[in-house]
C-alpha cells in the first residue's frame, strides 16, 4: 500500500526564515494572551538560533513555499537518567494548516530525532486551559504531568534575583 503523500514539508529552519518565525511567535503570543510579554523578532532570534553558540533549534513546516508552522527545541538534561533530553519550547501550526497533520508530523520528527540523539526524554509543557492541546497530546501517548509546576523568574525579579536581592521569605 502506497503512503498518501504528504502537502507540507518539514525542514531544518534557516536564517530566511527567521522574519517567518518571529510572525508565529507572535501569532502564538496572541492565541496564548501574552502578546505583552512578546519581544521576539529576527534580529533577537538570530544568535540563538544561528549564532556561534546556538541555545536552540527549530524545525518548519512549508506549505506552497511558505512557512505555516515551527517546533522550537533545545537540549536539557536529566540527573535521574544520566541522559540529554529534548524540550520542546513551543510547537505553532497556523490555524488555517491545521488538521493536515502538521503538528503531529512535527511532534514524530522531534520524538525521532530524540531517539536519534540517545535522548531519554521528549517533553514539552501545555497551559491548562488548552483542553484540544491536551487532548491532542495525549493521542499521541504523551503523560499530562499533573504533579508538577513550573517556576520562573524573569525580567525585573531575574535582574533583582541575579543581583543577590531576593525577596527573603518571612521567618516566624
């Protein structure tokens, strides 16, 4: 039996398609209702992604010749395993493409390549109330971690924090 051919392709992102990116990020800022924290654009990407010391990678989907969707990932590590990982820091179809099986194409390359890299993890993070994420994801056979939360310092308490000023806890 012959596999249906696909109407997309995955790649390798390249630098031309850094202004392409930066419009899905921001297009996943707004869907997420944090477009005021959004500061992504080509020239800040740019070192991160292609620079000397590249922090992440990214993967595009293209459908006719434009880029419709991202996987942006980058390499973690577990102390329990002894082992790499890989973080998927945000994966964005355009909703227009979705349904096409981009999201899952790009998922199955990133668990692949995973794998290919001795990986013991894939794992990525949902906000909760993303009910059709959720359940898209635990299609896939992905665990909804339900036991732990992110914590995160940024911006102006990074800066404070990083300075050795920390907000003390209160001591009875």
């Amino acid at each position: 039996m012959d596999a249906i051919p696909r109407s997309f392709t995955l790649r390798p992102a390249e630098v031309r398609d850094l202004p392409a990116i930066a419009g899905l990020i921001r297009e996943l800022a707004l869907f997420e209702h944090l477009e005021h924290l959004c500061e992504a654009t080509p020239d800040k990407l740019m070192p991160h992604l292609f620079g000397a010391r590249p922090a992440a990678e990214a993967r595009v989907a293209e459908v006719e010749g434009a880029v419709v969707g991202f996987a942006l990932f980058f390499t973690n590590f577990s102390t329990f395993l002894a082992r790499p990982g890989l973080y998927l820091e945000d994966l964005y179809v355009q909703p227009a493409q979705r349904g096409r099986g981009i999201g899952r194409a790009l998922l199955e390359h990133l668990g692949a390549l995973a794998v290919e890299r001795g990986c013991g993890r894939f794992e990525w993070s949902v906000l909760d109330w993303n009910e059709n994420a959720i359940r898209f994801y635990e299609r896939m056979g992905a665990t909804v971690m339900p036991d732990w939360r992110i914590c995160r310092i940024a911006g102006p308490a990074l800066e404070r924090f990083s300075a050795g000023s920390a907000p003390s806890a209160s001591r009875p």
